[in-house]
C-alpha cells in the first residue's frame, strides 16, 4: 500500500529501558510500514543526558514548541542508585518536569478501557481524567538537610529591596526543610486549559486542594479557578450544561471513589502525580494510561502514563522473554499522528491513527494480550503473548480491519 504522507515532522524523545525497546518494535511494525514518518529525534536515554548535561532535555523541548507536536518514550528519573549503576556526573531532574516547565502546560491523564478488564472500582463506568498542574510544588523545590540546632526561616526579597519574613522552625537538633513555590501565571495557565478541555470534551470538571491547612499557597489556586471560572467561563459552562465545583482533596478522593467516572478531576502538580497512578490502577493497570501535555499556545506531548519497566529490561538483557503491554505507548503515538493529522489537515494520518486505537482494543478483547493484562481480564482463556507477538498481534488485527 501507499504510505501516508506527513508534511510537518513530529518530536520524537526516545527514553529508556524496556520501554526503549517497545519504542523500536512498535516503530517497526505498527508505523514505518504504514507512514512516512517524519520526525526530529532527540535521545533522552539516561546515557545521552548525562553526555549533554541535559542539554538533550531542553533542546527537545525547545523543538516541540516549533513544531506543536511531540511524542515521548517513558525515561528514568535517577536516584542515588541509578546514579551509580549509570555512573552519571550527577543526579538529573526528571525530564518529565524539565519539558512541563519549559512548556507550562497542562497534563491529561485518562483510563484505556477495554471490554473484559473491570476496574477495581466497580461503579466506574466512564473514564476519569486526571489534569495535573505541570509546574512548580515538590518539582522545582529548593532542600536544606538541617545539621542541627537553628532557625530556619522563609525570607522573599522585594525587587525594591523591601522583605517579608517568616519563621518556619526553631530546630533544636537535626531536621530537614524544603521550599516550594508556583506562580500566578502558571496557575492561570493551568485554570484556563482545564476550563477549555472540559468544554471540548463536554465534561465536568472538579478541583480539589488542602486550602483549609494551606491557607495561602493553596487558597491562591482555589481564589485563581475561581475568579477565571466566574469572569470568562461560567456562562460557556451553562450553555454546555457541565459543571465546575471547587472541594477539599479529601473530599474530593471519597467523591470520586462513589462515582461513575465521566469527569475531569484537576490537581495540583504532586496529588496528579499521584491520583494519576491510584486511578490508572483502579481501572485496571498503569500501562492503560494514556497523558498528553497541553500547552497554552496549543503544543501537544504525548507519553505513556507509566515508567521504563525496569524489571521487565534486566529479564531482556540476560536474553530471557518478556511480556510488556505497550498498548500505552502505542496511544502516545496515535494521539500524537492525530494531533499532527488534524493541524496539517492530513486527514489520512487521523484515519490511520483512530484505525490503531481500535486494533489495540480488539486485540485484547478477541482474547490475545501480554500476562499482565491475562490477570485483570475475564477471558477465560487468553492467549498470552510475549511483547514482540503482542504489537504482531496487533499489526494483525490493524491490517484485518
């Protein structure tokens, strides 16, 4: 068959591990016969940051705001071990919060779901989509390791010289202390992408902070959503027939359990980190969590939801086989060919793109699927295939279609 013709390249970051691998294999057989793929490829595998200095990290991210559209292999964020087994010159940032920062967007995180894999949760019937605020809090914070007796205090110097400072602690022996901090525009810029894709998806959307202890860092975000929701929102959210509320984090999480799905929960930069994993697992496992960042200029990344499965790369590299859903990443690629497709109206790669979805689905619901998901299904009796007859398998189904 004729390959589809791309005008304008994506972004292309490789990653790490496991999910390197899967990268290669689904390019292989799921898009090169297909496409003509177009793409400007930056190497973000641990081994090339630590040879740039990380300078890889922002150079990509520098590209996805040229060319709109990016689509990213899952990457290690090292710790003190990884720092060793690497030998790296020092422990990275994670590249994930580099790109969020650069682009000051939004994450959307939302459930795969497949006829067969029921959620935990048994009452949720729709997906829930996690917004998660991409800038500032624990991802940029600033740490002491306290050796003993002090003051620890929180100081901001005023461009005109002018201080306002508080006392945090009177250590009297060794502790720890951590500063965090967002801006207001950021906050705006996540406000407003938020209220935007719940119009476009026709959902409601819910937001929940800690603002009762927070009474300041907190409270900013709430009074923000507020004020934007009221002075350009309100009116575009009654005529949709949807629904922002505002409730606290807890009560947020007993809401959501009771729920059938179907809404858009936004959360700050850490509790979407975090809500992100408990609902992708509820519903079924991580690697059925599609995220994408969204920018306010309008520039797209697409991932997967979940790590490199590191466990799964050691068992590749003494030669023993595998079983990796990469249904996830494959996601990332359609989301990002559909994005690519409806920009430069290219209507052929959306086809293509919409058409990869469903032989994903179908694959599994005709009972053909890796272990993992062999133990969360209700097939009685599923083929369980290794990573490679998996994407195979799926390249079956795609050309049957």
């Amino acid at each position: 068959m004729e390959k589809i013709e791309m005008k304008t390249p994506l972004v292309e970051m490789d990653g790490d591990e496991m999910t390197r691998v899967l990268w290669q294999m689904i390019k292989e057989e799921l898009l090169l016969p297909y496409i003509d793929l177009k793409t400007e490829y930056y190497d973000l595998g641990l081994q090339h940051r630590n040879e740039t200095d990380d300078q890889v990290t922002i150079d990509s991210a520098e590209a996805t705001k040229k060319y709109g559209v990016a689509v990213k292999c899952a990457t290690i964020t090292p710790n003190a071990a990884r720092v060793k087994e690497y030998d790296l010159k020092e422990m990275w940032k994670s590249p994930n919060g580099t790109i969020r920062a650069a682009l000051d967007g939004t994450v959307f995180r939302a459930p795969i779901l497949i006829k067969g894999i029921m959620p935990y949760v048994h009452n949720w019937s729709k997906p829930i989509t996690i917004a998660r605020h991409a800038y500032g809090d624990v991802y940029k914070n600033v740490e002491i390791k306290v050796p003993g007796a002090g003051r620890a205090e929180l100081v901001f110097t005023g461009a005109d010289g002018e201080e306002i400072r508080e006392t945090i602690h009177e250590f009297k022996g060794p502790g720890i202390i951590q500063g965090i901090h967002n801006t207001d525009e950021s906050i705006t810029s996540f406000a407003k992408a938020c209220f935007n894709y719940a119009l476009d998806t026709k959902q409601d959307l819910w937001f929940a902070t800690k603002d009762t202890i927070s009474k300041k860092y907190d409270h900013n975000f709430k009074d923000i959503f507020q004020e934007i929701y009221d002075a350009q929102y309100k009116e575009k959210f009654e005529a949709a027939g949807i629904e922002y509320f505002y409730t606290l984090i807890d009560d947020a999480v007993a809401r959501v359990i009771r729920s059938e799905g179907g809404f858009i929960w936004a959360c700050k930069n850490y509790d979407g980190d975090v809500m992100s994993d408990m609902v992708a697992t509820a519903y079924g496992d991580l690697s059925m969590m599609t995220s994408v960042l969204v920018s306010p200029s309008g520039v797209y990344e697409y991932e997967a939801a979940h790590g490199t499965v590191q466990r799964h790369y050691y068992k590749y590299l003494k030669g023993e086989e595998t079983s990796t859903n990469s249904i996830a990443t494959i996601f990332a690629w359609t989301g990002a060919l559909r994005k690519r497709g409806e920009l430069d109206g290219i209507e052929e790669l959306v086809t293509f793109a919409d058409k990869l979805e469903r032989a994903c689905i179908k694959t599994v619901e005709d009972g053909k699927m890796t272990k993992s998901l062999s133990l969360i299904s209700t097939c009685k009796n599923p083929v369980i295939l290794n990573s490679l007859e998996f994407i195979q398998a799926i390249r079956a189904t795609f050309d049957a279609l």
